[in-house]
C-alpha cells in the first residue's frame, strides 16, 4: 500500500512540469519565494524553457493567471542580470487585485539560459540575439495562456528590447521603460519607440543617473499616453530602484492595474507626429537637413517639437 501511495505522490509532482517546446525538460527553478501550488488565490508556478528562432535555449519561470481570458506581462532584465530582478514584481502581481500571467526568463549568456552561437552573449551580434529572446519569450507566453494581450516590462537594456519588439509583436498593448538609456550597447531606443509610441507607457528612472536622465525626458514627450516617474539617486535598472525606493514596485503594480484591461493597438509608423511629415515634393539637400527629424531631440505628447 505504501507503495502505491508513493507513486502517486511522484506521478502528482511529475504532473506541475511542462515546458513552451514540447518534450522538453525544463532547465530553470523556480526562483524564491516561489511555489508551484495551485492555493486559493495564488496562481500556479512552473519552470520553463523555449528558444529562440536560432536555436538558443532559454529558461523562465511562468505563473499562470486564474483566469483563463487575463493579459500577460514579459519581463525583461538588465544587462549582467537575470530574472531575479524582477521577483519582487513578480510576488506583488501574484497578490494584486487584477491578475496577469506572467513569464520573466533569462536572456541568452544569463541566468539559466543558454549562451549564443560561438563567442555567446558578447558577441557583435548580441543585442539581435537578445530580440530574438524576447520575440521567443512573447511567442511562449501567448501559446501557453492563450492571453488576448501582452505587456512588456524591460529594466535597463530590457526596455531598449521592449521597445524594438512591440512594433513586430501585434498582441503587445503597453510598454513600461525602466532606467532607459538612449543607446545602450549600441542599440538606439528612441526610433523603434517612435513606431509604438501611441501605446501607453511607463516611464521610470533615477534623477540623477546620467545613463537615463535625458531618455527618460525624451521618452515621456513623446509618449503619446506616457506616465513618467523620477527617484532620488542616481542608480540604475529596477532591481536597484525597488531596493532603494520600494515605491518604485508600488508605481509600477499600480500602473500595470490600470492598463490591465488595455486592448492592443493598430501598428503605423508614428515617426512623424501629425502635422509635421515631410512634404512629397523633393527638396534641395540643405532643406532636406534641415526638415529632417532628429531622433535625439523632444517632442511633446501633441506632436511639436521643443
């Protein structure tokens, strides 16, 4: 009889594992704090893993919504970081009031996650690697709840990718930008976030860090339904921010609950604001220079430049 009743209990503990790729094994724990109980009120837990369009193999972590039909959050860590950053994100959201479904995974070279082909995550090609993570990352959560939108939370490089990735993502109906730079491994922010910026936005960032002082200015004018947030201090990416300000986890689970409902958006190029588009007719090559938008300059949310 005992026998019996042990081999139940394995078969019940085998039955929480599953995986974005079929028949395989998922390589990632299940960070602290976590627990793959299905309690009243609290969501189930699991490992995951699912790669990318070139064949890296990534792990996260997936809480399930409790209802089938809620929206997802995909989080995105900062550059030398892995998923951890965004545990304390992650136990608010599994006790907010409104629920999401939630995946924070490793990029590639970090964490769980395997590295890239050959010289791995330093390489030239890194910063493409990483869009290919979060395109996988958006791809898995959607195929594994079926959730009718998607958020995506990026810290540091993270909101950089964020921002590349809405464009080619339709599901994705909101952006938070955290610690933004304006050109952080090379990789611009302010173009791909011109393409979305009519998706609503969070803005947040130190007042004194000299990476995002001035992206944060500029990202929050031309936010079209932007919410910006400034901390003291001058440290940099969000796991720094919540231990230094934990109002900073608070702003951002508040502005997640008001977006939660958000459908996502039509994708056109935004790059002009309305009003401003160049004229069709040629133009000599001084005036050309002259009409041409800078992306390092301002705009307000109406469109004219400052």
């Amino acid at each position: 009889m005992w026998f019996l009743r042990l081999t139940a209990l394995l078969a019940l503990g085998m039955s929480g594992c599953n995986s974005c790729e079929p028949g395989a094994v998922p390589k990632g724990t299940p960070s602290a704090g976590a627990s793959a109980d299905a309690t009243p009120g609290r969501s189930e837990v699991r490992s995951v893993q699912f790669s990318a369009s070139d064949g890296v193999v990534l792990a996260g972590e997936l809480r399930a919504a409790l209802e089938p039909s809620a929206p997802a959050v995909v989080l995105i860590h900062r550059a030398t970081s892995d998923r951890s950053e965004w545990q304390p994100l992650v136990e608010r959201l599994g006790r907010a009031s409104k629920r999401y479904a939630i995946l924070s995974f490793d990029l590639r070279g970090h964490g769980r996650s395997a590295a890239g082909p050959a010289d791995g995550s330093a390489g030239a090609d890194a910063p493409e690697g990483f869009v290919r993570d979060v395109n996988a990352a958006v791809e898995c959560v959607l195929k594994e709840t079926g959730a009718p939108s998607v958020v995506l939370v990026g810290s540091s490089l993270g909101a950089t990718l964020a921002a590349r990735v809405a464009f080619a993502q339709p599901k994705v109906s909101a952006l938070a930008l955290i610690s933004p730079g304006a050109a952080i491994q090379g990789v611009d922010v302010y173009r791909p976030y011109a393409e979305v910026r009519n998706l609503p936005t969070f803005v947040a960032a130190a007042e004194a860090d000299t990476v995002s002082k001035d992206p944060l200015r500029t990202l929050a004018k031309m936010a079209m339904a932007g919410t910006s947030k400034t901390y003291a201090g001058e440290v940099h990416g969000a796991g720094f921010l919540g231990e230094r300000h934990a109002e900073f986890w608070q702003d951002l689970e508040a502005w997640l609950m008001s977006v939660h409902q958000e459908t996502p958006r039509e994708r056109r190029s935004l790059y002009y604001a309305e009003g401003l588009k160049p004229d069709a007719a040629p133009k000599r090559p001084e005036q050309r220079a002259q009409s041409t938008h800078a992306l390092s300059g301002t705009r307000s949310s109406a469109g004219k430049q400052e």
